[in-house]
C-alpha cells in the first residue's frame, strides 16, 4: 500500500486591521489595564501591542517619565549646626549569629570612613 505524506501548512504571518489595533492600544490605554493580560486575551503577543503603541497611538498620550525634577527647599530661618557628638552614624551588618552594630558619632565621620576602608578589600 502506497503512503501519501503531505507536509503540514506553513505557518502564515497573520495580518491585523488598523481598526484592531488602534481598539487593542485604545484598551491599553485605560485606568489599571495590563499590556500583557489585553495581549493574551486577544491572543496576540505582548511585546508586538507595545510596539503597536509606540506605533499607533498619538505620542502626546503616552505617559512619559517625568525625570529629575527641581524642587525648592525652603530656606532655614537658622543656620544649621555642626553635627552634635549625639547624632551618630549607625551601620548595621546582618550575620547568622546576630546582627553586627557600629555606632560612631557623625562628627567623626572620617575616621568612621578609614575604618571601614581598612576592613573592606
């Protein structure tokens, strides 16, 4: 008996409608709404509805990250002290006996610093 071996279809690249995506981007777009669970909902990948973003949406809409941004401290009314032998600089060193402490007054910083520089490689 004669075997008839048919080889499975390629797979086609599936086209969308600008009017799919632009609903797809639309739906991105609300208050709380996942990129990736939109995507799977819809069957497609999520890394290929955020290019449609990036793409098809208007830039002005898409939420930009504000950066640095200057703010202004208000002045001291006094001028600020030096460092009072209380305030104290606190490092803490968690270990599986029991955590290591050092204290050491702030206005010894520097010799806090040459410590620590002659313990650490």
């Amino acid at each position: 008996m004669d075997t008839l071996s048919v080889p499975p279809p390629s797979r086609k690249r599936r086209r969308y409608s600008s009017e799919f995506k632009a609903r797809i981007v639309e739906a991105c777009k609300t208050q709380g709404a996942s990129v990736s669970r939109i995507a799977l909902d819809n069957g497609l990948n999520a890394n290929m509805v955020r290019r449609w973003i990036r793409k098809v949406a208007d830039p002005a809409s898409i939420p930009q990250s504000p950066g640095f941004l200057p703010i202004e401290l208000p002045s001291p009314s006094i001028s600020p002290s030096p460092a009072r032998s209380t305030d104290a600089i606190r490092i803490e060193i968690p270990r599986s006996d029991g955590p290591v402490v050092i204290e050491w007054p702030a206005d010894r910083a520097d010799q806090c610093l040459a410590l620590l520089r002659s313990l650490l490689p």
